[in-house]
C-alpha cells in the first residue's frame, strides 16, 4: 500500500528522530541494553543484512554472494577465525536496524548509509564506501528535470525506512510544494522497475545500483542528485564490544590499503555496461585478433557436444572477452570463466589452459541443457541453459513456477524473461523455494549472447553446414 507523504514529512521525520532517541533512553534498562554477545559455544559472528545485488544474495551456484557477504566473511576470516559468519536476512532495509537493537545480531552489514537518524540509534564503523543519491526517471516519458521544482506534482516513490526519506524531507524545508509516497514491503528495484514500465514518474537511487539498473532497462535515465553524497559504513548497537568495532575499523582500513575493498567494488560495480555500438566495436575487434586462436577449440567442443561453435564462443566471449588469463576476485577464472566446483565436476584441472576451459565449458552448458525438461522446445531449452550458466538452474526453476503462478508459459523463454526479473521483488522471491535473486542478470546475459552469435554467425562460416542442433535462433 501507498501512504502518501503530505506536507507534515518534516514533522513526521522529526517525531522519527524523536521516537529513536527515546527508543535508547527512555526504555527500562533491561529493555535497552538487549545486546547479542558472542557465544563462545556456538563460534558464529552474526551478521544482519537483506536481500539484493549491493548487499546478499545467492550466485549462479547457488552460493552466497554479494559485497556485504564477502566484506563479513573476510573480516571473520582475518579477526575471529574460529568462528564462523552467520547471516539473518531480514525483509527490507527498515528491518536492519530493530535487529540490532533486539539483540539478534552482532553487526549490520546491509548497505546502511550514516545518517543523523540513524546516528541517534547505532554505532557506525569507519565508512568503506560512498554512493550518491540520484533521481530516476524514463527518459521515454520525462524531460530531465533540472531542478526540485520541476518534479513539484509529479509522482514520487521511495522505499519506506530509507535514507532517501531523511533527504526528500530537507528538501521539503525549501521547496513546501514537495511530495513523495513512501511505500511499504518494497525495495528500490521494485520502484525502478515501476519506472521503466511508466507506472511512476521518479524514484531515488543509490548510483550504483541506478548504473546497474540501466543495464536491465535503456530507457531509464540518471538526473539530478539527491542531497549530498551518502557514506555506507557497517553498524553495531551502542550497547556492543568496543574491541569488535575497533577491529572492523582496523579491517576496513586494511582492506582499503592492500586493494582488496577495491577489486570487490569492481567486481560488483566495475562491469555496469549495456550492449552498445562501443560494445559491438570492440567485439568485431576481438573477432579479428583474439578469436582465430581458440576457433578450433570451439569447433572441437562443437563435435564433443553438439553446440553450435559460434554459441560457445558468444558464451565466452560474454564471459571473459576471450582473455584466457581472465580470474575474478571470487577465483572464477578462464575463458569459460568455470568456478571450482564446476571445474571440478568436469574433470579440469588448470582452468587458465583453453584446452581444458573451452571443452569442459561446453559440456557443462550441455549438462545444463539436459537439466532442462526435455519437453522444452528449442531454442527456449537452450535460453533457460544459458541463464542456469549465469544464474543457476535452481532459480531458473523458480522462475518457471513463478511463471506459472502468473498464469504465463513455464516453457517459453519470453515468459521466463518477465518472471525472472521478479525474483528480486520480496513480494514473490519470499514465496519461492530458492528465494531472491538478481534475476536481470540472466535476462542480460542471454540476450547479450544471442547478440553476440547472431553477429559471428554473419562474419563466420558453420562448421558443419548440416549442423542445427541446438543452434538459437535469429529473431
């Protein structure tokens, strides 16, 4: 449901901040002081955050992922190594903080920008990331507006309990006119998305997660920021271990200096780029250069497995730009860019050799293709493969059943397509076996394949003019 924000938001963000303080100190002390302490039995560091692409969430292999996932698994690892990091997901971001002061968990690792709200309630860490606050809008629906004035009247929506609220309310101060929807059970994807469908005017934004977003819909667009730049920094109760937050400085201080927070950050934010005439160019460029090496190798993973040469070789383009001594910081590595397990499951054992990468890359693609219900028609059998190569099967099969629910085809890969991108929507992950995932992701990287081998299938010749299986189609 909508609450629509009328012209007490300064009121209701002040009363906030009043409730919060009185939260700390008005309460018995008994109440006040509920602090989880580490459990030298249980050996765990538990850790609060919620589901999404800046914060949790599950990979392609269906492991744990994200950067609060590695930065509190690395801080275990280096401070506390005899215990393990646990983590309680909670519902939306509004949630991370009564966590805290309920005393179920240790530290907040959940993307939390440092406001004077928030300040009232919690302990913050030495920030190791800022982001910007950025209005949203469809540039297919909307001029960019230059100014608070030009978006008085328009439709407004942000996630309730975050920070872009205590922003929206000091602009309010200057601009009276100012008017927002503050709406519950939601994250930010959600309203995004409602904006690349034209269902909302504008949201906010963190720019990361805008810039990852506009990979998923070219319609949305970037105007002006929100109030000044955000810090994101971990939080603790004020009741905590002040050795435990001095460690987490030292951590982040390190990992600052020996370049690790900043490969992560890459990982996570470095690649936000749409397929695009740049994109298009610098891959014919490959095409001459880097690809006449490794054509025979996806020719011979042609006739081991079937697939089309030219779609194993968009694979990993899509994957590594053919760079052969291609590793994340994850430890995925190659021209297929395998993981250990799957590498392991396929018999490699130097995924940086082509021999071995490019081979073990398409039989597990075919392995996947065979994952899928045989009743499948191609070339949708092989779309859904190619998403499980990014994604997993496992949610993959989530958005099957989603599709189901929704009364659209489980079997056809343009259904699968709007179901996907759903699994990030709390409104239907939480109903599912395998819960949230970034399910544009996968949308991304079919279709960016696809593109790719529709354009080596105009420059390349087939390597068996009488081959047709599993070859996707064109359209």
């Amino acid at each position: 449901m909508l609450a629509l924000i009328q012209n007490k938001q300064w009121l209701r963000i002040c009363a906030l901040a009043l409730l919060c303080v009185c939260f700390v100190g008005c309460k018995p002390k008994q109440e006040a002081e509920r602090t989880l302490t580490i459990d030298t039995k249980k050996k765990e560091i538990v850790f609060v955050t919620h589901n999404g692409p800046t914060t949790y969430y599950l990979n392609s292999d269906n492991q744990p992922a994200g950067i609060e996932y590695d930065l509190a698994t690395l801080f275990v690892q280096d401070y506390y190594p005899e215990y393990k990091a646990r983590f309680l997901l909670v519902n939306s971001i509004s949630d991370v903080i009564p966590s805290l002061l309920k005393g179920k968990a240790h530290i907040a690792a959940a993307s939390l920008s440092i406001t004077h709200l928030r300040e009232h309630l919690v302990l913050f860490s030495t920030p190791y990331q800022e982001t910007q606050q950025q209005l949203i809008f469809n540039s297919e629906i909307n001029a960019e507006p230059d100014n608070v004035s030009d978006i008085i009247g328009k439709t407004i929506a942000v996630p309730e309990g975050t920070s872009y609220e205590e922003h929206l309310a000091v602009l309010q101060k200057k601009n009276s006119a100012l008017k927002w929807q503050s709406v519950k059970r939601t994250n930010t994807e959600s309203l995004i998305e409602e904006v690349a469908d034209g269902l909302l005017d504008y949201t906010i934004a963190d720019n990361h997660l805008a810039a990852l977003m506009q990979n998923y819909h070219p319609n949305l667009s970037i105007a002006m920021p929100i109030g000044p730049a955000d810090k994101i920094a971990w939080a603790m109760s004020k009741n905590s271990d002040r050795q435990m937050l001095a460690n987490i400085n030292k951590f982040f201080e390190k990992i600052k200096n020996d370049g690790t927070l900043r490969n992560l950050l890459d990982r996570y934010y470095g690649h936000n780029k749409r397929l695009n005439s740049s994109d298009i160019t610098t891959f014919l460029e490959r095409s001459d250069s880097l690809l006449p090496k490794y054509i025979h190798l996806f020719k011979q993973a042609q006739d081991i497995t079937g697939i089309d040469w030219r779609l194993l070789a968009a694979v990993s383009y899509r994957e590594s730009h053919w760079d052969t001594y291609n590793t994340s910081p994850t430890n995925v590595r190659g021209l297929m860019m395998l993981t250990e397990g799957t590498a392991d499951l396929m018999g490699v054992t130097d995924r940086l050799d082509p021999k071995q990468s490019i081979p073990a890359g398409a039989k597990y693609l075919l392995k996947l293709i065979d994952t899928v219900p045989e009743r499948i028609p191609e070339p949708d059998r092989t779309y859904m493969a190619l998403a499980s190569y990014n994604i997993g099967y496992a949610h993959v099969e989530d958005a099957r059943v989603l599709a189901k629910r929704l009364k659209l085809n489980p079997d056809s890969w343009a259904d699968i397509k709007k179901t996907l991108v759903l699994l990030k929507n709390p409104e239907y992950y939480t109903t599912l076996k395998y819960g949230y995932a970034s399910g544009g992701a996968p949308v991304i990287f079919v279709e960016s394949v696809r593109s790719y081998q529709r354009i080596l299938e105009k420059h390349q010749p087939s390597h068996n003019p009488n081959f047709d299986a599993f070859k996707i189609a064109r359209n």
